[in-house]
C-alpha cells in the first residue's frame, strides 16, 4: 500500500485515507468491510463507471448522472471525514 503523505508529514488523515484498504476488500468480495473502510467507495466506482462509459458511448450525454455521482462522492467525502476527526 502506498504511504498517506498528508498523515506522514502532519498526522492527519486525509479525505482519501482508506481508499486503497476498501479497494483490496472489494477485490476480496468484504463489500460490508470496503464500505465502512470507506463508505464514498460505491458512489466513486459508479462516478468513474459513468465518466468510462461517457468516452465510449458518444450519443447519449452523460453530464448530469456524472455531475450527481461526483457531488454525492465529494459529499459522503466530506462527512465521513468530518465524522472521523470527531468522533475519532
């Protein structure tokens, strides 16, 4: 796993510390385990799900469905780290 630079220079976790353990548990099949590891990791992979299907398939605009999943992405983001500092 690669080192988190933020929580190696400062001690603090950042937004994305976690992410690389819950893609390891999903590869495993721990879908419940990668969600509390990282609980962004679903709404993420359909983020890049859409952005991946939005190159090939050229007809149909995909901006909306992109712009939804990455605000939920930043949001749940968001939360669950603040919910992390302080509770933590």
């Amino acid at each position: 796993m690669l080192p988190c630079l933020s929580k190696k220079l400062f001690g603090i976790d950042c937004l994305g510390c976690g992410i690389q353990r819950a893609i390891v548990l999903l590869l495993e099949g721990e879908f419940t385990a990668a969600f509390y590891m990282y609980p962004a990791i679903y709404t993420m992979l359909l983020f890049f799900v859409f952005i991946g299907i939005s190159f090939v398939d050229k007809s149909r605009n995909y901006h909306k469905i992109i712009m939804l999943f990455g605000t939920v992405t930043a949001v749940i983001m968001v939360v669950s780290y603040l919910y992390k500092v302080i509770v933590y």
